[in-house]
C-alpha cells in the first residue's frame, strides 16, 4: 500500500528544532518523510539523516526526499543505534534530533500488518519485518505471567489478568492465529460495562503486545542518553509520544539531564561535580491545537518535549 503520513505537530516540531541551513539533523523516525522533508527544505549545504527500522516506510521516505536526495542520507536502523549510526557516518555531534515515537498510520491502516484491532489479519505487529519476534509468538509462546506483565505494564490494562488466562485458555485448544481471533478472547475475557466503554476493548492490549514485539520502551530508554550526548552545543532534542509511559521515559531523562549540582545544601562547595547538560524549552509538552485536532484526529494523544544542549 502507498505509505501515507500526515505528520503530527509538525510546525511545533520546525520550531523547536530552529534548523539551520548548514545544521546536521537526524529524525530517527523517518516514516514517511513529512518532517523531515520540511527539514530538508530549509538545508543548503547542511544534512539530513533520516532512520527507520521499518524498509517500508523507507522506500517511501526515499520517493518523497528524491528532490533533496544530496543533502539526505538513509539508514535502515533502529533509532536506538544512532550512536552507532553516526559513528559509521563519522558524524561527532549533530544540530538537531527528531524522534516521533510509537506505529504510524499507515502502519495502523495497512491491515496486514497486524497492528489494527479492527480488521483481521496474521499476528504480526513487527516494525522491522526483518526482526525475529512476531506478536503470534508473544500471543501463544510466552507464558501466562509474562503476558499478564506485559498486558498491565506496557497497556496498563485494568484486566490483564483475566486477559492473560483467557490467552492460555484458548491457545491450549488452538493457537491465535489472527488479530480478531486474538480481539474475541480479549472481550470474552471483560466485563460487560467495560465492553461498553468509548474505547476499543483490545486498544490497550494490542498497543502491550507491539511494545513488546518491538521493545519499544527499551529503545527510548537507550536512545534518550546517547541522542543528548551527541548534540552540539546549542542543539535541540524534540520526542514526540503518544502514551503515558513513553512520555515517562523522555520527560524523566530530559530532567535528569537539566540537573546541576546534587551535592547537599549544607555543602559550601560543589564536590560532586555535576552540571547540566541541557536546558529544558518545554516545561509542560506541547499538544496539539483545535485545528490540528480536527484535521488529525490521531494527535489528540500527541506530546512534544525539548530540550537544548547547554
């Protein structure tokens, strides 16, 4: 399927990122281009590198960057390797990072992907279709307790456990073999009030199983230290999330990273040696506004943090 993106908080994110028309930039999230093709817009003799971990969304990406393609270089990676990645580019620091985190609509719209909950189709959930660990492995291979775990932590789903033994139940009889096969046990599986809330009954249990799949919030955690740490003086980290605990991660490291001096107040000098390495420019995220919201509806649950290197 053509891979079709609207970008969310896309001015907000040009803004935060002040681009240079001589900077280095890197969107470890490339998708389809919609930054980053603004990004390489405003370039002349700067660089744009643009990542992905999913080769779909990078030939995309490549047909939509065509016009800028000498000042654009594409990796096929995990964002989380990016100190690798600008090693082997023998890049040392960089003028900006862009990290818009979580699946992308079309990975949602595309059925076969397995990520929708709405249409039916092989449990597979992978963002690199090259990788190992499918969802239907995670549904009917691991075991109950780490389906529970992973159900509450990474979904924070209220009935994890039910969940998890009506998994073990079904798949004991026959394996799970497709996304709606996988959205009936979760809803045999709850109560009938909760059947009858707004949200999709398996929303938060198929975004659980996609962390999973794609270990995802390990690579944020990964990511967030080396990305500060190769930035220029003056350099700007801008993470988008759509989710509490992504978010968690990224405002929590930006924090960590603001801190100066943790020696104790009664100390009459610093010992520790501390200093910040950046300073926050967005103390409370950015969201998207009302006209943004009618237009993509999808941003509702979007959240901009920045920080600076100092």
């Amino acid at each position: 399927m053509e891979f079709q993106h609207k970008s969310v908080l896309l001015a907000q994110c040009l803004e935060a990122l002040r681009i240079r028309p001589d900077g280095i930039y890197l969107d470890g999230t490339l998708g389809g281009a919609g930054h980053s093709s603004r990004i390489a817009q405003c370039l002349t003799t700067g660089r744009l590198i643009g990542v992905d971990r999913d080769e779909i969304a990078l030939r995309a990406a490549g047909e939509r960057l065509a016009p800028y393609i000498d000042r654009v270089t594409l990796v096929h990676a995990n964002f989380q390797d990016l100190d690798r990645i600008l090693q082997e580019l023998n890049i040392s620091a960089v003028d900006g990072i862009l990290l818009d985190l979580g699946v992308s609509a079309p990975q949602l719209d595309d059925g076969q992907r397995g990520f929708s909950y709405m249409e039916d189709a092989p449990l597979d959930m992978r963002m690199d279709r090259s990788a190992g660990l499918t969802a239907y492995e995670v549904v009917n291979a691991w075991p109950r307790e780490e389906l529970r775990r992973i159900l509450y932590s990474y979904g924070e789903e209220r009935y994890a456990p039910q969940i998890a033994a009506a998994i073990d139940r079904r798949r004991a009889v026959a394996p799970i073999a497709t996304t709606l096969e996988l959205v009936d046990v979760i809803r045999s599986a709850m109560p009938p009030q909760a059947l009858r809330e707004k949200q999709h009954p398996a929303k938060r249990s198929f975004q659980a199983i996609r962390i999973a799949v794609n270990d995802e919030l390990t690579a944020v955690e990964r990511v967030m230290g080396d990305a500060i740490s190769r930035l220029a003086p003056g350099g700007r980290l801008a993470v988008i999330t759509f989710h509490s605990l992504e978010d968690r991660i990224v405002k929590n490291a930006m924090q960590e990273a603001a801190k100066g001096c943790t020696c104790p107040p009664e100390f009459p000098v610093c010992v520790c040696g501390r200093t910040p390495q950046v300073k926050l420019l967005t103390r409370k995220p950015v969201v998207a506004g009302q006209e943004e919201l009618e237009e993509n509806p999808r941003a509702r649950s979007a959240k901009l943090r920045v920080c600076e290197k100092l």
